[in-house]
C-alpha cells in the first residue's frame, strides 16, 4: 500500500529549496523595475532634452531640401560691353564600387580607363587611377568640365559601355577677353567665390542669394508625391557696371605691352587713363598680367622672372609648394597701379609748382639760376644737367625740370605749406578705390621733416606715391583745382538690368584756383611743345605733361623708373595718362622723356580720337592735316582725277583699262594731303612688288621723302616742329613687300630732350 501512495507536490524539493525560489522572484523583480525605470529616464531623454533635434531629424527624413543656386551677375564696361559672365559646364564624378564593377563586366582595366579619361579631360592619369581604386561611394574626377570635353567623356562611356560615372550641370565664370583688365576684374574660385579684383570686393552683390527645393517624404524617406512641395526661388546676383572703356583699355594694353618688351623692364609697366572733371577710371594696366580664365597657369612671364619654377614646384609639396607657388604667381598678380608705390621723380614737379603759385610762394616773374648743383646743409645736389641751366623764368625751370629752381621753390614754399598743401593733393593716404590692396605711400610729418627732405621731395624724391595718387592729384590740376575720388565702378544693376544704385562723381576738395589750374596747364603745355616732354606731342591736339624719372633705392644701383604724365587737350582737359616703365634693362634709355612720353602720346592720340575730340592744327602743323580718301571704285581715269585734285591727292595708274577697279589706300583711310593715291584699271590686278625700307634714325623730312620715292605713303607722327626728331619706328617694318601706294606711319621722337 505504501508503494502506491501518491506522491506530494513537497517531495520534489530537498531540504532549503524555498529560500532560493524567493531569491530568484526578488531578482527578476528588481531586474523588470531597473528596466522599466530606464525606459521611463531614457523616454524623458529624448523628449525632453532631444526632443527638438529628434524632431528636426524627422522632418529632415520626411522632407528634401535642395539649394538651387543663384547666377553670378555679369560685369560690363561702361558702355555695357561684357566683361565677365557665366557659361554653362558640367561636373564629373564617380561612384568607384560600381565602376570597379562594370569596368571588371567590360573586361576593362582601371589604368586603361584612367588614361583614357585623362587624356579627354587633361588630367593626371595616375590621380584618376587612385580615385577609381578607392573604398568609397563618391569622388569628383573633374569639377567645371565644358560641354564638349563632357560629351567626349559621355561618347566613351557609351562606347565602352561603363557605369558609374555621374554628370551635373554647373556654370563656370568666363571672361571673353582673357587677359584684358585682368587687374581690375579679378576671378572666381572653383566654387564661384570671388578671389581678386572687383570679383572680390563686390562679390556679395555679384554672388545673388541661393534658393530652395523643398519636398515632403513619408517615415521611410521615400517622396510622397501628394503632399507639397515649396520652392523658394533664387536671386539672381546684381552685375556692376565700370567706369572702364574697353576700346581705351585695349589702346593701353596694347602699347604698354609693345613698351615693356621693348624697352626690356624687369620690372613691369603701369598705366592708367582717367576722366579729370570726374575722376572716371577709363584704362587700367599693369604688364606682365594673366590670363582670366586660366589665373593659376605658370606663364611665360612667370617662367621669365623665377626660371625652373615648373620643375621646382613638381618637387615640393604641402604648404612648401603653396609658398612658393604664390611667391611666383605675384609675378603677374600685382596691380602696380594701385598696390605699388613709387619715387615719383619730376612728375611731382606738377604739383610743387601748383602749390607754389597757388600759396603766393612764387610768380610767374620770379626767376632761377642755376649752376648745375646746390649746396644744402652738408648735401651737394645736382641738377640733372650737370652744366646747368642759367638763368630760368619760372615756366622754363619746369620746362628744364631743373632740381636747384625746384629745391628753391621747396624752399619758399616752406615746411609746413609744403606738406599741407601735398596732404591736400591725396599723398599719403589711401584714395579709397574699389580695390583690394591699395596702399598709401611714404612721406613725412613736419616733426621728422629736415631741410634736405623738404629740398629733395621738391624735386620727387625721398617721398612715395602710388601710380592712382599722382594721376588723381595731376587731374585736379587740369580740370580747374578739383580733387575728385578716383573711382571704378560706375552703376549696380539687377537682374533685369534696372539700376539699383549709381555712383556719382564724389568730389574730395578743391586743392588750387582755376586760374592756378589755367596757368599750370599752360605751363605745362610748354613742357611738351618746348621742353623735355616733346615726344609726347600729337600734331592738332594740345598735349600738357611733364616727364619723370628717379633711380630706384639703393642709390647708385643703376635701377631707374620712368614715368610720364600728360593731360588733353591743354585748353580744354578731358583725359589725363600715366604711363609708368619700371626699371628699362642696362642697356636701353631711363628717362621718362624718352622712352615713357611716346606710350603716353600713342594712348593720347587713339583715345582723342576714340571719343571725338576733333584736331585743331596750327600754321606749321597743317603739313600733318590728314583728310579721307575718297572711293573712286567705277570710276573713270578723267574722274578720278577731279576727285583727288579737290581733295588733295596726287594719282597713279596701273593698268589700260578705262575703268577703276581698285585702289591704293583703300577708301577712306586718312592720309596728309600731297600723297598719291594708286589706283588700279580693269584687268590689271593689285600685286606686291615694293619693299619698304628702312628709314629709323633718319629725320623726319629725310625719312618721308625715302618712303615717297619707293612709291608708298608715309604717315608722320611726334614732330613738334622744333628740335631735331629722328625716325624711332616704323609700321609695316622695314623689308616689308607691300602693294605700292601702301602707308606706312612713321613715329619720331627726340632723343634729346633733357634729364628730368
């Protein structure tokens, strides 16, 4: 019986199994409580202290914001010609996982197809190797592609069948005349930032304001489709519209260039044209410059200036070769007109002897002697003429740029006149152009200012000035006493091309009378059609200038700038150009009258003409009259010559024919009277058959009378009519075959003209 009784629920636990029953209900009790609390503290967590960021994060999973971006404004001249603008371009990029993969199904190498796209895209084969090899989703093989390399490199995907490469739209600033008003313009960067120029200082106008896309999406992330999307359009940036003339600065390039090779400066070339009555930039240069739309290119001129720089760069790397790069590339970069400054020379003498007069220091009637040097304090100075000058009137001391009378002036004038009035002038402080960099120049206060520097910055040394102050002070002296602030930027305008905001000339103060004004222009006329700026004489227009030239420090370097400035016409000033050569090699003239006044004169004389300034030609300059030649196409022998006969030109023949079939000059080109013009019969065609000779060095009658007898025309320009010129140039050149009849300009200039 007791074998088969029923076993109780006890007999299944040993002896103390109920204690460690209880202890496992308390730990698993206490274990749900821990959790649960942490839930509750990690609930609060997150709406009460991550509350915000998870819901924004949300938003951002169930919307997409895309930026839309704003097209940069153009910048025109003042005549809305464009100067930059944007282009449409595409950027390139790579997806290396899938690329490897359809390269591998393609049976193509990655070096393969890393030296193709190279070779399209004129890159580094190797680069694009080790982007393609790299473990990651995305890499750019090239931003800012133009359109036609992009369809190359989509004709070769097709071609080969590759994925994995990814094409977006972008635009790319372009600048449709390269290299001019590089200085001034500036560029962008490859994310449209402006870098230099007024790129950069109105880059805020220039850039507009992006817009943007935004959809919603549901919890996953995926666009809804029927929700709502809101598009905040972009702004458009605003374009600037400058004070600059395109047609001018072109004249400006072009001889400044043809200046710096010639006459071998190491150092470059400046210039700079400017409305005087608004003080307008019209022109500025600085040579070497670069190229706009390539601004990182190592050049020629670069390469001239820090030889090897290419294969110096290929061994640095880190901020070694941003050092040094940027140390080459200031080589073209440097806007001399504004960033530089520089010993003025004789160009000062302008405003010395503005202030002078204007102060009561001197009169026309005072006079000057000079021995060729004056002694001051322990100081010998010398005039540049180390003979001397004699006795001098005012006027024919600046005509001479004689040192001793200008010291003298100096000296009337007085410390404390003299530097008030220069201050007066804007030396010595910045004008506030819209550039960046503009520096202010070196000069003294009275406390530091000894009698030797009051004695040598009457005569434009031991002071500094940039190339912007000396034109802006030289324009208050030609338009009447009133300094104006130079400026560049004429009008802002929207996207609709409404003008926002226009710049109005700002007057700073009046430095001299009008009748100051009225005698410096008429002394300094003098200067050019007597003293030593008469390479910068233009028959018919009345050129005022005074010429300058200053050695470099360390004194006694051989190291020289010449400089010249002039102003037209002297009874009426419109224009004023300064042209500044920096440091002419060994062997080639220094002086500003000699090799810096004919730059001014060839900008002057296409510049006057440009903005209709007609000639007036006095009794001894009427020889240099140039008319139009008339067309005489379709015309008889007999007729013909009626018309030439009325306008002044003497006729030749080619040919039997009875009717005119060509001519030349062609029609109407502008010729002196007296020159014969060929023209040619039916039948008889135009054929090369004369050789231009060579007449540099010769004077001007000699010159002209050679040219004449080979059967050509000759063009006659820089002959006062006082002094000796000998021929410095000649265009076509010398062993040139042309058509006879042919005109060939003749440029004179003096070679001696005096120091200055």
């Amino acid at each position: 019986m007791s074998e088969n009784r029923r076993p109780k629920l006890s007999d299944n636990f040993v002896s103390g199994s109920r204690p460690i029953h209880r202890k496992r209900v308390i730990i698993i009790m206490a274990a749900a409580t821990i959790l649960f609390a942490v839930l509750i503290l990690r609930t609060a967590w997150h709406q009460i202290i991550k509350g915000e960021e998870l819901s924004r994060a949300a938003l951002e999973q169930q919307t997409s914001d895309n930026t839309v971006r704003a097209k940069r404004g153009k910048i025109y001249d003042r005549n809305y010609k464009v100067l930059a603008s944007n282009t449409s371009v595409e950027t390139i990029s790579i997806d290396p996982k899938n690329l490897r993969t359809s390269l591998e199904k393609v049976s193509l190498s990655v070096q393969t197809f890393a030296d193709d796209i190279a070779g399209i895209l004129e890159l580094d084969s190797q680069d694009v190797a080790n982007k393609v090899n790299k473990q990651s989703s995305f890499e750019y093989i090239k931003k800012k592609v133009d359109k036609d390399k992009a369809d190359e490199v989509r004709t070769y995907l097709e071609q080969k069948k590759v994925s994995g490469v990814s094409f977006v739209d972008d635009v790319k600033r372009y600048y449709p005349y390269n290299n001019l008003a590089s200085h001034v313009i500036g560029f962008v960067g490859d994310d449209n930032q402006g870098l230099e120029g007024i790129e950069s200082v109105f880059d805020n106008q220039l850039s507009g304001i992006p817009g943007r896309v935004v959809s919603t999406r549901d919890t996953a992330g995926i666009e809804s489709g029927n929700d709502y999307e809101s598009y905040i359009e972009a702004q458009d940036g605003c374009s600037v519209v400058l004070t600059i003339d395109e047609v001018i600065q072109s004249y400006v390039e072009k001889h400044l260039e043809q200046a710096r090779i010639s006459n071998k400066l190491e150092e470059g070339a400046a210039a700079i044209v400017m409305d005087v009555n608004t003080g307008e930039v019209l022109a500025m240069a600085t040579k070497p410059d670069y190229d706009l739309n390539a601004p990182f290119e190592i050049t020629e001129a670069i390469e001239e200036k820090n030889p090897n720089i290419k294969e110096e760069l290929k061994s640095l790397n880190g901020m070694e070769y941003v050092t040094k790069f940027n140390q080459a590339i200031q080589t073209v970069r440097r806007n001399k007109a504004v960033v530089d400054s520089y010993e003025p020379g004789s160009t000062f003498k302008s405003v010395v002897a503005s202030t002078s007069l204007e102060t009561g220091s001197c009169t026309l009637s005072d006079s000057f002697n000079c021995g060729g040097s004056v002694q001051v304090g322990p100081h010998l100075i010398h005039c540049a003429n180390r003979s001397g000058h004699g006795h001098q009137t005012f006027a024919e001391a600046v005509q001479n740029s004689c040192n001793p009378a200008f010291i003298s002036i100096g000296q009337k004038i007085g410390r404390t006149e003299f530097l008030k009035n220069i201050r007066a002038f804007g030396f010595f402080e910045e004008t506030g152009i819209e550039l960046p960099g503009e520096t202010a120049g070196v000069g003294f206060v009275e406390s530091n200012f000894t009698e030797v520097d009051l004695a040598t910055s009457s005569f434009g040394q031991s002071i500094t000035v940039t190339p912007l102050q000396m034109i802006t002070a030289v324009s208050a002296i030609a338009n009447g006493g009133t300094l104006y602030k130079p400026h560049l930027v004429k009008e802002i305008v929207n996207s609709d091309n409404i003008v926002i905001e226009k710049k109005e000339p700002e007057k700073v103060r009046q430095v001299i009378s009008e009748e100051t004004s009225r005698t410096m222009c008429s002394i300094l006329e003098s200067v050019v059609s007597k003293g030593g700026g008469k390479n910068a004489y233009i028959a018919g227009y009345r050129i005022a200038g005074k010429t300058g030239t200053s050695e470099k420090i360390p004194r006694g370097n051989g190291n020289y700038v010449a400089s010249f400035i002039g102003f037209a016409p002297a009874d009426d000033p419109k224009v004023a150009c300064l042209v500044i050569l920096d440091q002419p090699a060994d062997d080639m003239p220094y002086y500003g009258g000699v090799i810096a006044a004919p730059v001014v004169k060839n900008i002057l004389e296409e510049t006057l003409q440009y903005i209709g300034v007609e000639p007036k030609y006095n009794e001894d300059e009427k020889k240099f009259v140039e008319v139009e030649v008339p067309d005489v196409s379709g015309k008889s022998v007999e007729e013909a010559q009626k018309v030439f006969k009325e306008a002044g030109f003497e006729i030749r023949t080619k040919g039997t024919g009875k009717v005119i079939t060509d001519q030349i000059p062609k029609a109407h080109t502008r010729l002196t009277t007296g020159s014969t013009v060929v023209v040619y019969l039916d039948g008889t065609e135009i054929s090369r058959n004369i050789t231009i000779p060579d007449v540099k060095n010769m004077s001007a009658s000699e010159a002209a009378a050679t040219i004449v007898s080979s059967g050509l025309n000759a063009r006659v320009k820089g002959v006062s009519g006082s002094g000796t010129a000998v021929c410095s140039a000649q265009n076509p050149a010398a062993g040139t075959i042309v058509e006879p009849g042919t005109v060939v300009t003749l440029d004179f200039s003096y070679s001696e003209v005096g120091a200055d």
